[in-house]
C-alpha cells in the first residue's frame, strides 16, 4: 500500500474521489497494485485458516499449500508486470516479461526461502527431519540457481546490451554489484552442498562433532540471507534508475 501511495502524483486526490478511482482502476500500476493487495489479505486469510483450523482437518486437506504457492505465483507475475520488461515494446517483450516471471519465481524459491530454512533449523526437531528437509531444499536449489543466474545474465543483457554501461552508468554499477552478491551466494551454497550437507546427512556413527556441523551450516546460511538482504536493497534500486539507452 506504502508503494501504491509513493507511486501516486502528490496532487492526486485534490479534485475529489474520482482521481483516486481513475488511478486504482485506470491505470496499469494502480490497478495491478491494487490486486496484489487483496491477493496479499488472501494469502494471510489462508494462512490465518490453516492455523486454527484443527490438525486432524488439516491433515486431509493437501489443497491449502498449493492455493497458498498459487497466490504467491499470481504476486510474482503481477510483479513482473509493474518492471522495466513489462515496458518493453516490441518483438521481445514477451520473451522479456516471461524471463522476469521466471527470474522472480527462482529467487523466491531458493534465497527467498533462506529465512524459513533458518527459522526450521533452529527448531527442537529430531536431526533426521531436519537432514530430510535441509536435502530436500539442496536438491531445489541445485536446479533453481543455474536458472537464476541464466535468467538474471538474459535480464541484465537486455536492460543494459553492453559492458561499457556496466561501468559508466548507475544502473550498470548496481547490476554489478547484483551479479557479485549472486556469485558469493552461489559459493556458499556449494560449500553447504559439497562440504556440510553430506556430512550431515550420513550416519550418526559417521559424523564428527554433529553440533559444530550444524552451527556452521546455520552461520552459512545467515550469511546467505544478509547477502540477498544486500541483493534486495540493489534492487529497489534498480527500480528508480532508468536502464541505459540501447
């Protein structure tokens, strides 16, 4: 809502009613804006129902994460069409739009599930859940990171088309510094991958000081949120700037 107001002309609403109906339903941001609000009061009204509602109820009814994961895809695709590819006029637009959707849709599957990740591991949950969950997600975001970063270079060559910009203009500095951010976060999953992960998941007899390992994969992954923390702020600068002349 904060973002819908700041995206409104200060005078807007000076003439009566009427021009905050012209904006919420006769623009393309306030009426995108708009519905992802009452997606985002769905989503928590769902959430809400899935708390109180009793755990035998809930156990036969699979359908509540789905209608969950559905909202958060339509907000996604929503989101995509308030960016600069949804702009785009021509020949590549769709292609363009369609990467954008499928670039937010990575980097909320994998770093943008960093936090519940760390939330669930600090849980007093027996250490096999948590193996079970922490391969599960490993072998997620083995497949989504390579298409964040194949979405994230397509994105970056359309906005930009050259190096040169890369240095000479604020947007390219901030895609930089967005590529360098998503690097480091691809060494740290590696690391977690090839080196904590499998030690974890062995058996009991197998594993040296359990405690430390999950100490250092926890640490890892604190980093990892800080870092996207770093990646979002880059990004809601990236809105502000106007990309470079092609």
């Amino acid at each position: 809502m904060g973002a819908l107001f700041w995206s409104m002309d200060p005078d807007l609403g000076s003439g009566g009613f009427e021009e905050f109906s012209a904006f919420f339903f006769g623009t393309q941001v306030g009426k995108i804006g708009f519905l992802r609000c009452g997606l985002l009061l769905l989503l928590v009204g769902y959430r809400a129902f899935r708390i109180y509602r009793r755990p035998q109820q809930m156990s036969r009814s699979s359908s509540l994460p789905l209608i969950e994961s559905g909202i958060v895809l339509i907000q996604l695709v929503l989101l995509s069409w308030l960016s600069h590819a949804a702009a785009v006029v021509g020949p590549s637009s769709g292609l363009q739009l369609g990467n954008d959707i499928l670039h937010l849709t990575g980097v909320a599957l994998w770093p943008g599930a960093l936090v519940p990740l760390w939330l669930f591991l600090k849980q007093s949950v027996p250490a096999s859940v948590k193996r079970d969950a922490l391969l599960r997600f490993s072998n997620v975001a083995l497949f989504v990171a390579p298409v964040v970063g194949a979405t994230g270079l397509l994105s970056g060559y359309f906005r930009v088309h050259s190096v040169a910009p890369l240095i000479t203009t604020p947007y390219g500095r901030y895609v930089l510094f967005k590529a360098a951010c998503f690097f480091v976060l691809i060494g740290l999953g590696a690391a977690n991958r090839f080196r904590v992960i499998p030690g974890l998941i062995a058996s009991s007899e197998e594993v040296r000081s359990p405690a430390e390992r999950w100490g250092k994969l926890q640490r890892n992954i604190l980093i990892e949120q800080l870092i996207f923390v770093l990646v979002l702020a880059a990004v809601a600068r990236l809105v502000q700037l106007p990309p470079p002349e092609g």
